[in-house]
C-alpha cells in the first residue's frame, strides 16, 4: 500500500468518509479498522443503484478503464444484477 492509500484511509477513518480503491493491500487494512470502501464496481454499481447512470452508461465507464488497463471481472454490470 503506498501513501496515498494510506493517507485515504487515515483521513476517512477521522472523518468518518469512504475509501474508493481496488488496492488490495489498502483494501485489507481499511475493512481491517472498519472504514467503508468501495472498488470501482462498486462505484459505479452505487451510481446505477442511485439513477445517476444508466447500467448502458455505467458499462460505457467501464469499457472505457479496461481499455486504460482495468482488470474486471465482468464486462457489464448486468452480470452482477440479482438474478
């Protein structure tokens, strides 16, 4: 985990925010002491659950990051709707 995992986690556990990171060493240590999280799924996730993006405009989103190098598990957020 570098500094600014660390730094992320430590301002959200005294402030009492939210941590966005897919660091899976960042991710240990913020469930580890109880600081929400999300990874980018979940982010985005969060936006379609919210109505802020469509699932059509969140799998845009997420096309986009795999072709900067992001390594998803699925190619559209339809595959991690209850079925």
């Amino acid at each position: 985990m570098g500094k600014g995992e660390a730094d992320c986690i430590a301002f959200a556990r005294t402030r009492g925010g939210i941590v966005l990171t897919d660091d899976r060493d960042a991710r240990r240590v913020a469930q580890a002491i109880g600081v929400d999280l999300f990874g980018a799924l979940g982010a985005l996730v969060n936006l379609v659950d919210q109505g802020t993006l469509s699932i059509a405009q969140a799998d845009e989103l997420l096309a986009e990051m795999q072709r900067h190098g992001y390594h998803s598990p699925v190619n559209s957020l339809s595959e991690l709707e209850d079925g």
